[in-house]
C-alpha cells in the first residue's frame, strides 16, 4: 500500500473497468470467453462511479438505466476522471446476474443471483455454485484484459481505439 491508502498499482483496476466498458461497446455485449466459461452477454447496468486518478474517494455517479451511455459518463471521462466501479448485468446461458466490481482491489459486491432451484440446506449450495460461476466470468475477463494489456497490441492498438472511442462520443454528444 502506497502512504494514501492505495494499493501500489491502482490504476489497473480503473484500465480494466474502462477496457471493459469500451469492449461492451465494442462487441455489442457479447463475449466469447472459451473455455468454461463460454459465450455471455454483458452490460453496465444502473451504476458508473468514478474518481480523481490520485484519489480513492468517488466524485461522480451516474445511475439510472445504461448510465454508460450517457453524456455525463463521458464527461467524467473528458474530465481526467478514472472508473472506480461498474454495476454489470450479464447473461450466461439461461441464467441472469448483476453484480458490482468496485475500487482497486476488483472487489465483487452485491451480486443479485438468479433464484436458487433447490430448497432448504441445497438452496446454499446452488446459491454458493451460482457465485462462484460469476467468480470464473470475472476471473476469465481478468484473464482476457490482461493478454490485452501486456500484449504489443495495448499501447500501439487497444489505447489509441479507447481514446478515439472516448472522443468520438464526446463529439456525437455535443453535435
């Protein structure tokens, strides 16, 4: 941990939450994440909370429905400020999640699931295997950002298409 409370690399959280964002936007929401995990469908669902770079408090929020879609979104953005966390809903098969990743340590938070089938003592188990199936969603865009982030590709492809992606929407919402 730095002197301000920060864990040492803070800003790959911010970079992981802003690539997703742009790849949501990118791919129309679908991801094809092989493996175990598959294909899911993925959005920013009703929160987008973001910081100063240098700081851990959080300046704006944006709520609502599809609040990466609006213009104050993007003006946090042009402003200089990092995403410090994201509500996403995703769909995998025919199951349904919402769930929060927030601030620099990627912490999972207030996971809606789908409804458990078993009753009882079995209900804690579904639910258990349901959370743990959005733990491997998670683990596996984890996995794709960082091929993306420690590949060539990064600094001379990914940033320059997120920045141009990031202007572009400033531009449509202004003209």
């Amino acid at each position: 941990m730095s002197p301000d409370g920060l864990p040492l690399l803070p800003h790959v959280a911010s970079e992981f939450y802003l690539w997703l964002w742009w790849s949501i936007d990118q791919r129309d929401a679908v991801f094809d994440l092989g493996g175990k995990v598959g294909t899911i469908t993925l959005w920013v669902e009703e929160r987008l909370a973001f910081r100063h770079p240098n700081e851990t408090k959080i300046t704006a929020v944006m709520t609502g429905d599809r609040p990466d879609e609006t213009l104050e979104a993007r003006a946090a953005l042009a402003g200089g400020k990092v995403v410090q966390d994201l509500r996403l809903h995703m769909r995998r098969d025919d199951r349904e999640f919402t769930f929060t990743l927030k601030g620099a340590a990627l912490d999972l938070a207030q996971a809606k699931l789908p409804q458990a089938v078993a009753g009882g003592a079995e209900a804690l188990y579904d639910r258990m295997f349901l959370y743990e199936e959005v733990a491997l969603v998670v683990g596996a865009l984890l996995q794709e950002f960082a091929r993306e982030r420690l590949s060539d590709r990064w600094d001379a492809v990914v940033v320059p298409a997120i920045r141009d992606w990031s202007l572009a929407s400033r531009l449509e919402a202004a003209g």
